[in-house]
C-alpha cells in the first residue's frame, strides 16, 4: 500500500501556508495514509496548525489515516496552548 508523507521543519507559519497546502492538496487528491514528520519544528504558528488540523479532518471524513511520525516539543506546546491537541490528533 502507497503511503505519503509531509515533513514539517524549522519555522512553519503562513509564510510556508501556500506551499504547504499545496503538498497537502495533491495527498487529499489521492485519498492515500499519510504520515507528518514534524519532530524538527522550531516554531509554528496558528495558521499553520489550521492548515494541518483541517488537513487531518479531511482525511479522516474520507477515510485516509493521517499519522504523526515524531512531534517537537515546540509543536505540542503551540497546539495545547491554542487547545488544538484533539482536533491535530496529536500522540498523547
């Protein structure tokens, strides 16, 4: 079975938005599990998290499982702070 993958590093805020939804848009298209590398995020910001937690509510209404492969502490802290823990799905 296919399978993709999105790696997030380094800074990722709405500088990076576009980029990202279009990686994003092409892995939608093909409906494929999909795994996030995130474990070298620095920084990230609230549009960013949007972007990923509409991402994974997307996939998972078309019955795509998206999984985290390695979260920063950085990321963790910016979802809980904006209580988006749920929503990313993120590892407990």
């Amino acid at each position: 079975m296919n399978e993709e993958s999105i790696k997030l590093e380094g800074v990722v805020n709405i500088a990076k938005a576009e980029s990202l939804f279009h990686e994003m848009e092409n892995i939608v298209r093909q409906c494929l599990p999909t795994k996030i590398h995130a474990s070298e995020v620095s920084r990230v910001d609230t549009a960013a998290l949007q972007l990923l937690a509409s991402f994974i509510s997307h996939m998972n209404t078309a019955g795509a499982k998206v999984e985290w492969s390695g979260v920063s502490d950085e990321l963790l802290a910016a979802a809980k702070l904006l209580g988006m823990e749920q929503a990313l799905n993120l590892p407990v």
